[in-house]
C-alpha cells in the first residue's frame, strides 16, 4: 500500500496539426486535388491518411506525488501544462504511459464550468456542482453556505444573464470551494477576478492544504505557487525539466526568462554535442545594456553568448533561431552567411544587435548554434532563452498586437486611398 | 472529475475495443437527471410560447398532410377511421424521434465548452437530449387523447402495449441520435445530410399511411426500418387495431441493431472527441 495520491508514469500525449496544403501549380491538378481533396480530408478527420504532421505534447513524464502534496506546476506556455491537466482529468487520453489516481478526484479547468445565462443562481448552483461531481443531497446540504460564501442571497433567484461579472465568478467560485476532493486539480483559475477574489481563492488553497488533501495547481503566478506549494515541478517543451522545492524551481523558471542563462552542464545535455566547443552563457539586454526578459516592440535587443573551449576552427558563425508559443520557427539569423561576420578561434563573446523588433506581444523563445557555416554543428542549444515582448503598438494607436491572433510580427505599412 | 471512487483509478491509452460502462453510467445518473432537467428548463424559458411548441408542431403537419393527402390525395379512403386522427397517431412518435435525433446529434458539438472542461461520461449529453423531449410528447399525448375524445374513438386494451411503443422509439431516437452525435463531431458534413435523411425517413416510415400499401412481398424489406414498426405497432395501440407482428418483430430487431451500432461507434470515439470538437 503506497501513499502515493497520483502515480504517473512515462506519460506522453500526442497530437496531430492539420496538413499543409501543397500550391496547385496546373489546372489539371487543381481539378484532380478539387475531385481528391474531400477523400483526402475524410481520411485526415478519420485521423488517417499520409502527410500529417504530428507533436508530443508531453513525452516521458513521470512523477508521483504523495497525499497531502500540493505541487506547483509551472513553465511556458506551450510546455504541456494544460495538456497534463486535461489528461489527469479524463478529458483527453494519454497516448502512451499511464496515470494512476487514488482518491476523489476534482478538476478545476476553469470556474463556472455548465453555468447557463438563462438559469438563476440557484439553478446553476445545483448544475454546477452535478457537473464538478456533487450528488444532489450533497449540494443540497451545502446551498446555503455556497450562496453566503458568494455573498448572493439577494440574487439567487435572479438568471445569471443579469449577474455582473464579478458577482458570476463570485458564485462560480463559491461553488467550487465547497468540493471536498481528496485530490484536486486546478488550472489557473486564480488568475481571474480582482484582488479580494484572488485572496479568497488563496485563503480556500491554504484551507485545502492544511485538511491535507492532494492538490495539483498549475500556475503563470510564480508568488502562489511559493506561497502555496510544498513542491514543484518546472515543465518545458514537454518534459519535467526540474523537479524541487517551490523556491527553487520558481527561480530557475524565472532565470528561463529574466536573466541571462548558464549552462552549468557543459554540452552534455545539448542534442548536438559533437565538440569541446560549447555555448556557456547566455544573456538578453536592452539598448541601455540592462539584462532583461521583457521588451516591448521596436525595441533593440542585445544578445550575449559566452563559449567556452578550443575551437576547432576559424572563421566560424554563430545563429540564432526565434520560435514562437507553438514551437513554430518566426525567424533566423546568422553571422554569416546572413551578415558577413566571421568569428575566428580566439573570440569567445558574442553580440548579436537585434532589433527594431518587430514581434507582437507573446513569449518567444531562441536556440543557439556554433558552427563553421554549412557544416556540422559544434554546439546546438536548444530553447536556452526565452524573453516576452509586453507591449506591441509600433503604430502608436494604443492597441496592442497579440501573436495569439494576429501573428507574430507586424510589418512596416501605410495605408491610403487609391485612385 | 470523478464521482467517488475510492480505488485507484488507471488512465492510459484507450484499448482498440471500448464498452460502455455501466456502472459509471450509473453513478453518473444524477448528472443525468440534471441535464435532462437543464434542457428542458432552458427550452421553456427562451421560448415565447414554451410548451405549446410541443403542440403547435405535431398539430399543424398534421393538417397540412390531412389535407394534402387525405383531401387532395384521396389517401383517406385506404385508413379506417378518420384520416386526421390517423396521421397525428403516427406523427406523435415520429415528432418526438425526429425532434430528438436531431438534439441528440447537435447536442454534443453545442456541448464542447463542457467537453474540453470537464470529465462525465459523454453520452450522458444526447441521451439527455432524447429524455428532455419526452417531455414535448407527454404534452402532445394528452391533445392525441382529446382529439380522440373529438372523433369519439375510445382507447382498447391494446393501449396497454403503448408503453412499449414508446420504448422502442426512445430506443431508435438514442440509436440514430447517438450515431449521429459521434459522426457530427468528427465529420460536420453529416449536419447538412441530417435533415435530408430524416425527410427521406419519414417516408419510409408508415406515418402518412398505412403498411396496407406496402406490397406483401416487400413487407419485410421494408421493416428493416425500425421505424416502421414501431409507428405500426404505435398506432395498433392506440386505436385498436390488428398489430402488424411480422412488421413490428423485423422492425424491433432492427432498432436494437442500430441502438447497439450507434452505442458501439460513439463508446469507441468518445475519448477523442476533446482533440478533434
């Protein structure tokens, strides 16, 4: 008998992208790709057919956490954090590897999960807790305490449609706080509402943890997470990358973005490891030289790398790779042969001057490589810094750009009339 | 989300052949009933007319075919009995199943806020579809009743089988509906060739006539329409007269064929429904 609340073991999801279509270059093959192109698209939504393109949203996890843990999930977006939740919570399957959960399970995606504008309060609490697992006599039992929790006797009766939406999430909330799992699983629902709400969400996570139940909390606010958790874990593309104490683990999350980073391991843990020749150091700066993980659109950005080791020849180049939240490569830059700058064996610190940066407001991360153009790599690291751009408005309109919609960088234009 | 379960739960990669899970069904009926019970709520709430909607819709085909087909077409001649009375019998069962297979099948796409949040077993949310439009034909029952009283025909102890009838609707509504539910969310086309079918349906199906017309040799072609006996037997309750049994077997076997097909194919692709809705 272990007292292990959730055993995971090699867990690993993966999901299929939609297939990039290939340009028709004749009529006859518009015509033919026009009269194939509904089977093709059958046998895509079938989850068959050739050409698509599949990614590991998480790949090899494996943890446990015993009773009364309450562990802090964080990282990047795009890491795999809400893909592990929606495995732990039954919502999605696991393609490989297996979760093992012992205990009352509830899962907190979000607040107000089933709410319906047309019911009145009281209806929706009675829905919402079904929906969140409650039995009926259960709900019941508790109504009274979820309507003054919520502070909402004088609406209860009222549709929901003509609830503010303070007084909607109030409720929602309140709902949810009166489950009483052995493990709870819970999305950044803290992440909304305003400061008294926020608190009471902290008040409820302490309550839970000191009555010793499980809890999962994923998390972007790095204080709730030391404030709360007795462990944590750091994920990134994927992997639990650290395992730790809550403060430990919040500083090397936040080292990813803030600060330059070390790499402590030498080329040990690079893909591409073939030499003694390593990038050891890497640092993003602002124009006034100040070391920083935020920028704002139109800024420069500086780039410092440090290697270390004999290298193994002259006349080498150093490059970059930005990626985008989905992993999706945005842009390339390199010494040479992009800009005919040759690094000889001697020097060890390089400067890569970026910018105006053109990029919409989003996290964005960059790999590094070290190479003799065109030939093997000496080094290759892989997302060794990330950095966010905050604010996106090289137009001075006061609307910001996200690369959530809108792509991930914004091009020079005008616009004017035409004759 | 779990209702308890005290043992250890595995989740891994769903094996090639699903079952549906009783006992999580079971533990889920409250759920159940809290859908059923949101469906209805709602539908009344956002409509102008509320239940008399349940009415207006059986009632008024009912006249357009009376007179469409009864008058002009000369059909009233084959039917014993007033031809009205006839199709508004048949057009009782087949609102309520073609209302619900249509709910059931749009039922989880409008769903998929719930479905990408929030585990329950899926099926939960077509077959309370289904269930909430019972409630639509207990309404229109009790105008069948009084347009009997109208013509004077009184209930014979066949009625007694009416329950039964009624079953083997529900079960070809959760059949078709379910089917269709799990199609909808992969392949969105099926939307589009769902009323189209249901048209064709309500013609193969003895709504609008009776099984008289149907040539004797092609009876049992044609009961392969679980819907064709269970209107048959339907309207055999309720007015008295001579239940068709070789329709109505054929046709039951049928339905169950379907109910076990729909079942089947929606337990198999349930889990996937969260990556592809």
């Amino acid at each position: 008998m272990s007292s292990d609340a959730i055993v995971i073991e090699k867990l690993g999801k993966q999901y299929t992208i939609g297939t990039a279509t290939i340009g028709d270059a004749t009529l006859g093959e518009s015509i033919t790709s026009w009269v194939a192109g509904p089977w093709r698209r059958f046998r895509q939504l079938a989850g068959r057919g050739e050409g698509r393109t599949t990614f590991w949203a998480l790949k090899d996890v494996s943890f446990r956490v015993g009773v009364g843990e309450v562990i802090g999930i964080v990282g990047p977006n795009g890491a795999g954090k809400s893909t592990l939740l929606k495995v732990l919570s039954r919502i999605t399957p696991p393609t490989e590897g297996y979760v093992d959960l012992t205990g009352r399970v509830s899962s907190l995606l979000e607040v107000g999960t089933g709410f319906h504008p047309e019911l009145t309060g009281r209806e929706n609490v009675f829905l919402n807790g079904a929906i969140l697992g409650m039995f009926r006599a259960e709900i019941v039992r508790k109504f009274d305490a979820i309507v003054a929790f919520a502070e909402l006797e004088r609406f209860i009766d009222t549709p929901v449609k003509h609830y503010s939406s303070g007084m909607y999430v109030r409720l929602a909330f309140s709902v949810a706080a009166h489950l009483e799992p052995e493990i709870l699983i819970i999305d950044e629902v803290l992440s909304v509402g305003d400061l008294h709400f926020r608190n009471r969400c902290l008040g409820r996570m302490q309550d839970l943890r000191d009555e010793g139940r499980t809890v999962l909390f994923v998390s972007h606010d790095l204080t709730s997470v030391r404030q709360l958790c007795t462990r944590a874990l750091l994920l990134n593309s994927g992997h639990i990358v650290a395992d730790g104490t809550p403060g430990d683990i919040t500083r090397q999350y936040e080292r990813m973005y803030q600060e330059g980073v070390e790499n402590t391991t030498g080329a040990a843990d690079r893909r591409h490891p073939p030499s003694d020749y390593h990038i050891r150091r890497v640092e993003l700066r602002n124009a006034a030289g100040e070391v920083r993980g935020q920028f704002d659109a139109g800024e420069v950005m500086e780039i410092h790398l440090w290697a270390s080791g004999p290298a193994p020849e002259n006349s080498f180049t150093a490059e970059f790779k930005l990626f985008n939240e989905d992993d999706q490569i945005v842009s390339f830059g390199s010494a040479n042969p992009v800009r005919s700058t040759y690094y000889r064996a001697e020097h060890q610190h390089f400067v890569c001057r970026l910018g105006p940066l053109p990029l919409t407001e989003g996290r964005y991360a960059l790999s590094f490589t070290v190479r003799v153009w065109n030939k093997e790599r000496w080094d290759y690291w892989d997302r060794a810094i990330g950095f966010s751009i905050d604010r996106c408005d090289l137009f001075n309109t006061g609307h910001g750009v996200a690369n959530d919609h809108n792509g991930d960088f914004v091009i020079q234009q005008e616009w004017l009339v035409g004759d | 989300m779990a209702y308890p379960l005290r043992r250890t739960l595995r989740l891994e990669a769903p094996g090639s052949w699903q079952m549906l899970n009783l006992a999580e069904l079971w533990a889920y009926r409250e759920l159940l009933f809290f859908f059923v019970w949101r469906d209805v709520k709602v539908r009344y709430k956002q409509t102008v007319l509320g239940a008399a909607w349940a009415v207006i819709q059986p009632l008024m085909t009912t006249f357009v075919f009376t007179i469409l087909f009864g008058r002009f077409g000369g059909m009233s001649k084959q039917v014993e009995g007033p031809y009205a009375l006839h199709v508004f019998v048949g057009m009782l069962p087949w609102t309520f199943f073609s209302n619900a297979v249509a709910s059931a099948a749009n039922s989880l796409v409008g769903s998929s806020h719930l479905i990408s949040k929030v585990y329950f077993p899926r099926i939960l949310i077509p077959i309370a579809a289904i269930a909430a439009g019972l409630v639509d034909f207990a309404i229109s029952f009790v105008v069948l009743l009084l347009m009997m009283a109208w013509y004077g025909v009184a209930p014979t102890p066949a009625i007694l089988a009416l329950p039964l009838y009624l079953l083997g609707t529900i079960v070809c509504a959760a059949g078709a509906g379910v089917l269709f539910a799990a199609l909808i969310v992969t392949y969105r086309d099926v939307r589009y060739v769902m009323p189209f079918v249901m048209q064709l349906w309500l013609f193969a199906t003895p709504v609008l006539y009776t099984l008289d017309i149907i040539p004797a040799k092609w009876r049992a072609l044609y009961a392969l329409n679980p819907m064709a006996g269970t209107i048959a037997g339907f309207r055999a309750s309720v007015l008295g007269s001579p239940f068709p049994t070789g329709v109505i077997l054929i046709s039951s076997v049928a339905a169950l064929v379907m109910f076990a097909t729909g079942v089947r194919y929606f337990v198999q692709v349930e889990r996937r429904f969260a990556d592809v809705i």
